[in-house]
C-alpha cells in the first residue's frame, strides 16, 4: 500500500425544549390526539424535550454524577408521561446516552461480565426503540445494562393487582397500546375496555362532521367498512418489502468487515469485492421496501461509497475517489445521516488536497465541519483538514487559524469518545493534530516549527502498542522531518531520515 493510503484514514449538549412543535401546541391547549374509538394517543415529542426534562429533574436532584438507578427511572417515567416516547427510548434518554453510547455500553458490559456473543449493533438498538422486540437473550441484557425489568423497558405487561382499582389487571409501566382507553370510566375487571355515553357522543360527532350523517345507515356501514378495509391495505403497504429478515444485518456485518480489511489487504483486492456489494445495495434501494429499510440502505450505501472513495485515492483513481466521495455525501444527505456527510468531505478534502487542487480542499473541509457534531473527534480532524489546505494554498493566516480551531475542539472532547465500525476514532484526530501541522509548515517554509511537530508527531507513533503501529504515517513523519533539516540547511541529517 502506498504512502497515501494512510495519509487520511486508518482502520477508520444543551438541550431546548423550544424546538418542540408538539410540546408548544401542548402548552398552548391543544388538546391531544384521538384514534377512530376516540381513545387518546399521546403525542410524540421531540428529543429535545426529553433531554430537557432530563437537565431540569437532575437539577432538582442536585445533579449527581452518575444519577441513582432509582432517579434515571423517575426521570424516564416523566419523559414517557410526558413525550411519548417508548420505554427504552424513554430509559436510554434519561441515561443521558445516544444510541451509539448506548450500543457501546452494552459492549462494554458483554465484556466487562464474560457475557455470550451478541451481534448488537446501533441499527438493532434503533429497531427495538421502534417497537421491536428483542430475542430473550437481548432483552436479558439489555435489563442487566438499564439496572430494571421487561416491563420496565415496555417488552412484557405487569398483570399483578393494583392497590387503586381493585385488582383490576395493569399496562406494563409506560405501556405504548394507544388503542385502550384510560380512566376508571373505561375499564372492567377483566381489563376490556367499555366506553361512557360521553364518548360515545364524540364518536357520533366526528361521523358527522365527517359527512356520514347525510348517508343513510346502511350506507355509512358501507363506507366504514371499506375505509376500514383501506386502513388495512395502508397498513400492509407501509410493512411491504422484498428484503429478507436477514439482508440488513448481513450488509451491516459486511461495511464492518470491508472496514478492518483496508489496512490488512490490497486496495484493490478490497476495491473490487466492496464494489460488487455497493452494486447489490443500489439494487436493493431500487426494489420494494419500508421506508425505514430504505434510510438505512442509504446510510449503508453511503458508507461503502465512502470507503471506495479512499480506496480509489490509494489506487491512484482521483476522479473515481471524488466521484464516490459525492455519492457517499449524497446518499447521506438522503438517508439524514450527518455524521457519515462529514466522513465524505473529509475523504474529499484528503483527495483534493492531494490532487494540488488545495482550495476545493478547503471547501470540502467547510462543508463536513457543517455536518459533523462539535463534540466529535471528525471536528477536529475536518478543521485541521482546513488548517492543511490553507498551508497549501500558501495561506499561513488561514493555516494557523483553522489548527486554532481543531486545537480548541480536541480540548473539549468527552472522555468517552465514539467509535467508528467498533474502533476508536480518537487517533485520528490525534493524527491530524501532529502530522498534518507538520507538513503545513513545510509548505510554509516555517522550517523550525516543521521540525517541532514533525519530531512530536514520530514520537507518537513510535510509542503506539506493537497493534497500532503504522508504518506508512511514520515514513511520512520521517519524510517531513528530512524536509525539515534540509530546509534548515542539514542535508546529511535529512537523507538520512529520507532512507
């Protein structure tokens, strides 16, 4: 693998409940939603809310670190009460995690207690906050990491007998059935719902208002029947699609794989059989599926194409690495995934750069610094891009400004920072921080500082653990260095570094 290959990748919170439109309709008396038996059905809040529902309780609480298990599942119980979300949804918020600290939690746990295999991943964990429920085995360990119950988490119902109604048999906590009705009015001993002359006096009125009183009763019989059987066809559309049960998790486990095979095999014994499977996923996106199938198709596609982006760039392909670099951003785009738009221009910006094309690189590293999160090594990484293309563009202002502003963001990262296909992200940000400022500064013709971070940056790499040496990014060390001390007028020193 060439030089290049590595030049770029290697095995690669204040919350405002102001931008909750359902929570400002809530508190400006509009009353909620209804379905066609005229029960209530809670209206879904932004995540938003939650998060700030979750400030004000640990506030209140005096903002313990880390909070009880007994206060994160108060906090939980208000932000089901109160933004409809589902129980572990609701559970995971009140952790104060994403989904991916999530998954990355649960990891750690598998590990810390010598669990048995599990293949969870972020795209797992999405579908079980969806309402899918998860295999026993799951479910176990998911309630092991939450420190709570099934019924808790909205996977079984608690039937034992409630103090406050006789025995009457009870929802799981924060239970999603929006179909039943709530209230002493609505409910009898053997938990079937009957309805009060009030409701059913609503129920009337929306079939007027609807136009159905102007039919007459075997008529509106015959409508209703068929909407109902319309209800049904909707339904069945919305769940229709020719994936297999399988073909998400499959494509999910071979990204992951493509991933740790770039620094181990030949770019282009990768390029090819990663093509071949972009190939069938644009197949698939073009076939019959959910609409929450196609944005993680989407996302899928757009991280192979990602990949062949830095894969063409180490064969020497800059058209076919930029072409890609777009079409990773664009599926992206597409799919809402703004993380993996800031990993496309980042791959752009490394191929242009390379390419002397220095202010599209530039470019390219404004636009990923739109998409990627502050608090996320990607940040630094996409500044310190910046910070590299101003060098080559011979601007040492704009060079010393953006390795500023990459400073200051790695100043602020969370302890914990993510992963990227289950390896640490954190060294690449690392590495941009040293090697990049390094070689800025010989295109500057800033010899001394070249030599400084050129030195700090071989440093680094030769201390790595025997697993995570690089090879390629201490030959580019060594090489700026070399440039270094020729520029400062010490050939012998610089060949010999060059060897």
């Amino acid at each position: 693998m060439g030089l290049t290959s590595f030049c770029g990748r290697q095995g690669i919170l204040g919350s405002s409940m102001g931008g909750c439109i359902r929570h400002r309709l809530c508190q400006a008396g509009r009353q909620p939603l209804r379905t066609q038996a005229g029960t209530q059905r809670k209206a879904v809040h932004d995540i938003s809310c939650g998060k700030a529902l979750r400030e004000r309780l640990l506030g209140e609480a005096g903002s313990p670190d880390p909070p009880s298990p007994a206060l994160v599942a108060r906090i939980a119980d208000e932000i089901a009460r109160h933004c409809g979300h589902r129980l572990l949804k609701c559970r995971r918020i009140a952790q104060g995690w994403t989904v991916a600290q999530a998954v990355q939690a649960a990891h750690n746990l598998i590990d810390a207690e010598g669990l048995g295999p599990f293949g969870l991943s972020e795209r797992s964990w999405k579908d079980w906050e969806s309402g899918v429920l998860p295999s026993p085995d799951y479910q176990d360990l998911l309630c092991r990491l939450l420190a709570t119950n099934p019924v808790a988490l909205g996977f079984a119902r608690d039937y034992s007998p409630s103090a406050t109604d006789g025995g009457a048999p009870l929802l799981g906590e924060g239970s999603d059935d929006e179909t039943l009705p709530t209230g002493p009015a609505t409910r009898t001993r053997a938990g079937s719902a009957t309805f009060t002359e009030v409701e059913a006096t609503k129920r009337r009125d929306a079939v007027k208002l609807a136009g159905l009183a102007l039919a007459t009763p075997a008529a509106a019989a015959q409508i209703l029947d068929q909407a109902a059987a319309e209800a049904m066809e909707f339904t069945r559309q919305a769940e229709a699609s020719a994936l297999g049960s399988g073909t998400l998790d499959h494509l999910d486990l071979a990204v992951t794989e493509f991933n740790h095979a770039y620094s181990l095999k030949s770019p282009a014994a990768v390029f090819d059989a990663l093509l071949d499977y972009r190939r069938k996923t644009d197949a698939l996106l073009k076939g019959r599926h959910t609409h929450r199938q196609e944005r993680e198709l989407l996302a899928l596609a757009g991280w192979m194409s990602e990949l062949l982006a830095w894969l063409a760039h180490d064969l020497g392909d800059a058209r076919t690495g930029l072409a890609f670099a777009t079409d990773a951003f664009v599926h992206a785009q597409q799919a809402g995934h703004g993380q993996l738009c800031a990993w496309a221009m980042d791959a752009a910006a490394s191929i242009n750069l390379y390419e002397q094309r220095p202010d599209r690189a530039r470019q390219a590293a404004l636009k990923g610094l739109t998409e990627a999160p502050r608090d996320h090594p990607l940040a630094v990484r996409l500044h310190a891009q910046e910070a590299r293309a101003a060098a080559a563009d011979g601007d040492a202002e704009g060079f010393h400004t953006a390795y500023r502003a990459a400073q200051d963001v790695y100043q602020y990262l969370p302890p914990r920072t993510p992963t990227r296909f289950g390896m640490n992200v954190l060294p690449l940000a690392d590495y941009a921080l040293t090697s990049y400022p390094a070689t800025s500064c010989v295109w500057l013709g800033q010899a001394d500082a070249a030599r400084q971070h050129a030195e700090r940056a071989l440093a680094t790499y030769e201390s790595a653990p025997a697993a995570a040496r690089s090879p390629s990014r201490e030959a580019i060390a060594r090489i700026d260095l070399a440039l270094a001390h020729a520029q400062l007028g010490d050939p012998d020193d610089a060949v010999a570094l060059g060897h």
